[in-house]
C-alpha cells in the first residue's frame, strides 16, 4: 500500500540531504526507490546536483553553489579556499564532471520512472484520498521540473487515469485531478491530443456548472489551457451547453476576475470553430459572427450571413447587428452573387422583424433594391422563393411604421406610396403565389395602418379598381392570407365604405364568407373584430346592404353574440372590444328599416332590442357602443307613438246622452304617462318602461360630444309633438335630467349640441313651475340669447320662443313667424 512505498517529500531535484538516509537501507526498499550516493550530493547545498564541478583540490560542487561561495571570498577581500578543507586555493577555476552528471541523471530516471510506477498504482481502484493526492501532487512537480517528464506521464498512460479522477466523490481530488491535469497539457499538444479522446473534455465542462467555485475555478483553466489548441476548440465547442455555460460566466458578477477573464479567452479561442461561432450567436454572443461577416473571406462571410438567417434572435440583438452589419449586408443583397443575395435576404428577414432594426435598415438604404427585386422580371428576376422572402422583408420594414411617404426609391423620388408603384404591388398580389400574396397583402395592412400614408393608397386602389380583387381573397381557404385581407379591408373602409359595400353586394359569395368568419364560435380572435370592423364602417343608412344582412339572418347571429359577451359566456381577450364595438354599430343599423320593413318591427321585438340597447349604454369605455344604442333607441323611441296600444272604451249609451254626467270616460290605471296608453320596452320600445331615462342621463355628462349628442336627441323623443309633452318634463324632472341638459345648453360644445339642447329646454319652459326656476338662472337666458343670436335660423326661431317663456322677450317682439317644433 502507498504509506509503505511513496514519500511524498521526496524530490530528487531538490531535497536536501541527511546522511541517516544514505544508511537506511531498508528505506530505500519502502520506496522501491535507488538509494542517494554521497557523491551525489553538494556538500555546500545538501542537495542531489544537476552540474556538478570539480575544484582544484579534487573535491565537487554544484556549478552555481561553488560560483557563489568563491564570490563571497572575494567580495569579502579572502582569498578564496575550499569550503570542505577551509585550505586555500591557488585557482578557482572549475573542472565540469560530466561522467558524473550523466550517472545523476541516469539514477533520477529511474527513480523517477519507479516513482510514476508508484503513482500508477496509487491512481488505480481502491487507494485512499490521500494517496491519490499525493500521486498528483508528484505528477504535477516533476512536469513543472522538467517538459520531458510531461512525455513519460504521458508514455506511463497516466493521463487517462488522472482524468478518471475527475469523476472521484471527493471534491478534493476532483480539483487535484483538474490542476493536475492543466499542467500535464500545459505547451504540450501531444498530451491536450491525449485529452482529447473519450468523453473527457465533456466531463471537464460539467465542473463549469458545479456549485463549488474551486472546481469551476479549475476547470476554466485547464478548458483555456486545451482552447489553445484549435483541434480541441471544436470539441470544447460541441459539448451540449458549454458555450452557453461560457457566455453565462463572462458576464457573472460573482465569478473571480481571474476566471471571468479566462472564460472570455476561452470564447476568443472558439472563434477558430465556425460552430463554435454560431452557438456563440445563438447564445446572444453576436460580435464573433459579425466580425467574421465583415471580415471574413467571401466563404466565411456567405457562411456567417447563412447562419445568421437562421438565429431566432431577441429584439435587442437584432438592433445591435442592424447597427453593425446592416449597411453590409443591404450591399450584399444589391450586388453580390444570387448565393450571397440568398443569405444576405434571409438575414434581413431575421433583423428586420423588429421596430428599431427595422428603421436602422431604411436608413442603411434596403427600400431600393428590395422593391427592385420584387419588381424585377426576365433574367434578373430573383426565384419566387427570395421573391417571398423580399415580400417578407418589406412587409417587416413596412410595419416599423416609418414616414414612407418621405423615403425615396430612387432618382425619380418615387417612395413606396407612388400611384405607380402602389399600383406594381397591387398587380404582383395577383400574379404571384400565395406566400408572397400574404406577405404583400401585409405590406399594404402597415400602410394603410398609418394616417399618413393611408389616404394614398386608397386613392391609388381606387384608380386601380383592385377593389373587386382584394374582396375576393375573404374566400380564400388560406387562413393568413384571409386574415391579411380582411385586416385590409377594414383599414380602408372609413375612406371607401360605398365602394365596399356595392362590391360586397355584387359579387357571389364574399358578403356570407365575411360573415361566417365573424360567427365562427372558436373564441374571438383578430380576423372575426376586423370583419366585423368592415361592416360597422359601410354606410350606415345602405338600407339595400342591410336588407341583405337580413337576408343572410346576420342580426340574430349578432345579437346572440352580444348576449354572450355581456353575460360573459364568451371570455375576453383583446380582440373583444373591437369585436362588440362592431357588433353594436352593425347591430343598430337594423333600425333604420323599422319604418319600411314589419319584418324588422317582429325581430326587434322577439329579441327585446330596445332592453339591450339600454343595456348598453353603459358599456363605460367603448363611446362607439354607447352612442350607436342611443341613437338606435331614439329610433325606436319614435316608433312608440305608433305601437302603443290605446285602450278602447265603450261608446256612450242613451243614458249618457240624456245626463252627461254619464259620459265621462272611465280611469284606466297603468297607463304611459306619455304616450298614453298600454307601452312595454319589448313590443313598443318605450323608453319610460324600458328604463332608459336614467341611463341616458347619466350619458348626458360624457367627455365625447357625440355621445352626448346621441343620448340628447334620444331624450328629446319624449318631448315630440303628439305626446304628453308636460308630463315628458316631469320625467325627466323626476330622473333629475333637467339640469344636464341645461350644462348641455350653457356648455354648447358643437352646433347640433346646441341645436338640440336649445329645442329640449324649450318644450322644458312650456311647464310654467319649472320655468319659473329656470328663469332665475341668468346663465340659462344668456345661452338662450347667444343661440338666439348666433345660431342657424331654426334655432333662433326656437331660442326666441323659449326666451318668451323665461320673460326675456317680449311677446309681441316676435321677429319670425311661429312654427312648429
């Protein structure tokens, strides 16, 4: 066993000599070892000698012990003597002993060639932690003594058997066998070539992740130490997770400056492996690959931009390399090989994915030579695989939202905006395949999304008459281009809702495909909120579109999908404001066919449209929704007059005709205040049952004037001629509306505001008691006089009747002739 065979003190280099050793035979036996000659060793250093000289007087010395002792004779002012015999000496001259020599260096070899049999056995099964300590401890001194001694560790096989080590259960081996094993490669690519094989170098990148920092300290000095040789940089590059564990450390905060420092240069080495360098990008270490891009040889550069297409990269990446190799690679893409024009494209389709990146590249100039290409036709013209990934690439610029009305094309100032080249892009959406139509179809959803470009383009579909062409793509069975389309669509439809709508109208099929995608029952996504979008913009009043609506039982769809948004049936996600925002604004369209269709009258009321619409008038958030339901309850409000169902009395007998007192008409409770007869919410719309008032009060005070315009002109239903019009004041009195309207009147925001306001307080004043309250709140009769003064002929006839009402005018002063509200 190792504590009868190994003295772990011994070195034949440098210990000193004790003359009990030279006689202790039997020790000599413990270590397997040849015993020390007194020859051997200097008698001024009292260790084994390496260039033993021979004085004068016969006796020998190491070379630089001897130098030493004659110069401190000397400096001394003695002459110089023997250190041995103290005699002195008539010259200092130095006689080399070299058959000496030669026997030291034959008995240290093999002493040191017993002493690595030694450590051999003590690396093998079963030896103590110690003794494997000190076995490396040997191996680790004698190849800092000697390089040659790294080829016997390395002819004795004992790399192989250190390197086992590494997977010992003691942690105090473990990083024994690291350091170990760093000097035994130090400058010596054969050993490094020895560690090479198997699965070692793998087991050394796993100390990178190991808790304890001397182990991690350890390993990243001997991967340096192997990283020097380019042959290993490919191994140490493709164990899984090394080069991210590298990157990870090199920004550590809590890693030693030393060990952060060597796993930079451990990175710096990998950039020799070409693999290296694209995990090295993967990992969010971008410099290496894009040093190589714009410096690399031609081959090097076609290989780092192919790699780069492929990198899925985070936002910021993609700026950094947009700042630094965007400008290349657009020249690339312009002039180089269709190979390098191939790579350098799908590179910018990688970078160009991000807002910043994006912009960064339109100043690098990519906006020429991409619609260049996608124009391009006969021999120059790119495949249609690069034509869709230019199309992919200018829709990604395009959705940067940059100024393109103020980016030219080229010398004639054309931008991507141009009639002509709206109308190119317009044409290639028709003959190219369906992967490049929805790139370019979103081209055109980017810049139809911005206010300042939008106008152009619907100006250059229109000159084009691609309206009929775009609509038919809502049949297409690809669901990214229909989305694409659809989203389009809905884009341009404020500005061309009649066109849209007689293309809709006119052609078979497009109208019920665009409303089986808003009745998919699949969640409500982005396509079925811009369909819908698409018919809230047509004209309203289109009763023809509406009456095919009708036909394609579109509104009960609708309405059922309300119910189930408001009643949370249906979750929401961020497309369901939007979504019911159209809905409602669709929805309401219906009433405007209240007067020409009955058909319209049963739906509205089997479904008890004038509830829901109260109800939505407290939709907060969504002005669209609240003022569409009150202008479609002011609609169906004024239907009440008509569906209120009057009661019938009996017609007065002889007895009535001979005592009048007998021909009074019987009191009939739960009559309508206002319109006099048995109402409902549900058969006659009434907005006192359905208890509207209140909520459209509460409207009144709303930041969106047309809102409030809506909710107004829907209150002034209960004024209308042919009412109880005393008996309207009083409710709104009760419901405390009267003072709101009045703000309305004295606020007087827009001129329909003020029409509007300046009719209802009028039929107001007609109730004497409350215009006597009115009359006292001087603020009133001065917006009643600036109408009066300043407003449009109705509303100064109506202003100067109220003014009469309040005593503000004269009744004989009347200056235009009396007309009915």
């Amino acid at each position: 066993m190792m504590p009868e065979i190994w003295d772990e003190n011994y070195d034949f280099s440098s210990q000193s000599y004790d003359a009990n050793r030279l006689s202790d035979e039997s020790y000599s036996e413990k270590l397997r070892i040849e015993p020390i000659y007194e020859s051997f060793v200097c008698p001024l250093t009292k260790q084994v000698m390496h260039d033993p000289v021979t004085i004068e007087n016969g006796h020998t010395y190491e070379r630089k012990a001897i130098e030493k002792w004659f110069k401190e004779c000397k400096d001394s002012g003695r002459k110089p003597v023997c250190p041995l015999t103290l005699k002195e000496l008539n010259s200092t001259d130095l006689n080399p002993s070299i058959a000496l020599r030669h026997t030291i260096e034959e008995w240290t070899q093999r002493n040191e060639a017993s002493q690595l049999d030694n450590a051999s056995r003590s690396l093998g099964p079963g030896s103590s932690e110690s003794d494997i300590v000190l076995s490396l401890d040997y191996v680790v001194k004698i190849c800092q003594k000697n390089r040659m001694n790294k080829h016997a560790v390395r002819n004795a096989d004992l790399i192989p058997m250190i390197a086992e080590k590494l997977k010992n259960s003691s942690r105090k081996v473990r990083c024994k066998a690291l350091q170990t094993l760093c000097v035994v490669a130090e400058d010596d690519d054969d050993n490094k070539a020895v560690l090479a094989v198997g699965d070692t170098v793998r087991t050394i990148v796993k100390f990178l992740s190991h808790d304890h920092s001397q182990e991690r300290k350890e390993a990243v000095s001997l991967l340096f130490e192997l990283s020097k040789s380019e042959s290993l940089c490919e191994k140490i590059g493709g164990v899984n997770g090394a080069i991210l564990i590298l990157v990870g450390l090199v920004s550590s905060k809590t890693e030693s400056v030393s060990t952060v420092e060597k796993a930079e240069k451990i990175l710096e080495n990998l950039e020799k492996d070409k693999k290296s360098v694209r995990l090295m990008a993967e990992n969010g270490r971008l410099r290496p690959l894009l040093t190589q891009l714009l410096e690399g040889s031609a081959e090097i550069q076609l290989s780092m931009a192919a790699y780069l297409g492929e990198l899925v990269l985070s936002n910021d990446v993609k700026t950094f390399v947009a700042q630094t190799a965007g400008s290349a690679l657009v020249d690339v893409m312009s002039s180089g090989s269709m190979q390098s024009r191939e790579a350098a494209l799908k590179a910018l389709n990688q970078i160009s994915s991000h807002e910043a990146s994006a912009k960064i590249l339109i100043e690098a100039g990519i906006l020429p030579p991409l619609i260049k290409d996608l124009f391009a036709v006969g021999i120059n013209q790119l495949p249609m695989r690069l034509k869709e990934v230019s199309a992919t690439v200018l829709a990604n610029i395009v959705a940067s939202g940059a100024g393109f009305e103020s980016i030219p094309l080229g010398p004639d100032h054309q931008t991507l905006v141009s009639e002509d080249v709206v109308h190119n892009l317009l044409h290639l959406i028709s003959n190219t395949g369906p992967a490049t139509q929805c790139k370019l179809l979103q081209v055109f959803v980017g810049l139809t999304s911005s206010s300042t470009t939008v106008l152009n383009i619907v100006s250059a579909i229109k000159s084009s008459g691609a309206v009929i062409s775009l609509i038919q793509f809502i049949e297409t069975p690809q669901r990214d281009i229909r989305l694409a389309s659809i989203k389009l669509l809905h884009n341009i439809s404020p500005y061309m809702g009649q066109e849209l709508s007689d293309a809709l109208q006119g052609t078979a099929g497009q109208l019920s495909s665009l409303i089986r995608v808003i009745s998919e029952n699949n969640g409500i996504i982005e396509e079925q909120a811009a369909a819908i979008g698409i018919l809230a913009e047509l004209p309203e009043r289109d009763l023809a579109l509406t009456r095919r609506l009708l036909a394609e039982e579109t509104f009960p769809m609708i309405i059922s999908k309300v119910l189930k948004i408001r009643h949370g049936d249906i979750r929401g996600n961020r497309f369901v404001t939007p979504y019911l925002d159209g809905l409602v604004r669709v929805l309401s369209q219906i009433t405007y066919l209240l007067e020409v269709n009955s058909g319209v009258r049963v739906l509205a009321q089997e479904h008890n449209l004038a509830s829901l619409f109260t109800d939505l008038l407290q939709t907060n958030g969504m002005d669209k929704v609240q003022m569409v339901s009150a202008m479609a309850l002011e609609i169906l409000s004024k239907q009440s007059k008509t569906l209120t169902k009057m009661p019938e009395f009996p017609k007065p007998g002889l007895c009535a005709s001979i005592f009048p007192c007998f021909s009074k008409q019987p009191d009939v409770i739960g009559l309508c205040r206002i319109h006099r007869g048995c109402c409902s919410v549900k058969d006659s719309f009434c907005l006192l049952e359905g208890k509207a008032v209140e909520k459209l009060i509460a409207c009144l005070d709303h930041n969106n004037e047309k809102v409030v315009e809506a909710a107004l002109a829907a209150l002034c239903t209960l004024l209308d001629d042919g009412l109880n019009i005393e008996q309207g004041v009083l409710v709104l009195c009760e419901a405390e509306g009267i003072r709101p309207i009045l703000d309305v009147l004295l606020e007087s925001k827009t001129d329909v505001l003020r029409r509007r306001a300046v009719w209802a307080v009028e039929r107001i004043l007609r109730t004497e008691d409350i215009a006597l309250g009115i009359s006292e709140d001087q603020n009133v009769g001065t917006a009643l006089v600036e109408a009066f003064r300043h407003g449009d002929p109705q509303t100064r006839q109506i202003a100067e009747r109220a003014l009469k009402l309040v005593d503000k005018l004269p009744n004989f002063s009347a200056i235009y002739p009396k007309a009915g509200g």
